[in-house]
C-alpha cells in the first residue's frame, strides 16, 4: 500500500524500525489529535485509554498474521532469551570485576614506583 513512503522514512529516520516507529509517534503527538484525551461530546480526540486499545488491536491483528506464516516458538524461545541474557550480564559483570582488578594494580604500581623513587632520592641526598 505505502510500502515505499514507509521504507523511505525507515532509512532516513535511522535505526530501523525503532526510528519508523519513533517517527510516527512523533507526528501523531505533533500533527494530530491522538493523544489528546477527548471529554464526551468533543470533536476531537479519543476517549482514554482508546489510542492505547486501538495499537493493540493491530498489533495483535498482524502478529496473528504474521503467525499464520511463521509459527511462535513458544517458551523455548523465551527460555533461551532468559539465558542468552543472563549470559551477557555475567560476561559484562566479569569483564567489570577484571577492568576493576586492573585498575586497581596499575594504580598499586604506580604508588610502588613513586615510593621507590622516593627512596631512590632520599639515598642520593644522604650520600652527599
């Protein structure tokens, strides 16, 4: 249908469908009513709750479609998510501890060197 426009402002807002989606929300809060909490009996806006309901329900309608191609992979695919995720998060709570541990012996050997360049001149000025 707009299939064109769509990709056209897909690559130029950036980042793929998180810049699509942004810049639709965008000019639905900029250029229109959706947002905008309608009390009974205005002619603009929606009543609360309605902009929210109205997302979902084509979400959902084109998940179901999406689905009828392409079969969930359930909560195996969930599971692996769970510990993909936990994964990373030790590997990065790793590589932090050792970026730590690193740190902290530079830091010990710089103080090392700088005490030992200070005997260093002590014993040069008790020589003369």
């Amino acid at each position: 249908m707009h299939d064109q426009a769509l990709m056209q402002i897909t690559q130029q807002a950036g980042n793929g469908v998180d810049g699509l989606l942004n810049s639709v929300f965008s000019f639905l809060q900029r250029r229109t009513d959706y947002f905008y909490e309608a009390e009974p009996g205005d002619k603009m806006g929606f009543p609360p709750k309605y902009s929210e309901q109205l997302i979902y329900r084509y979400y959902k309608h084109y998940q179901f479609e999406h689905e009828k191609k392409f079969p969930s992979k359930g909560e195996d695919l969930a599971k692996r998510w769970k510990e993909y995720e936990e994964k990373a998060y030790a590997a990065a709570a790793k590589k932090k501890a050792e970026d730590k541990a690193e740190a902290e012996a530079k830091k010990e050997a710089a103080a090392a060197a700088a005490e030992k360049a200070g005997e260093a001149v002590e014993s040069k000025v008790e020589i003369v």
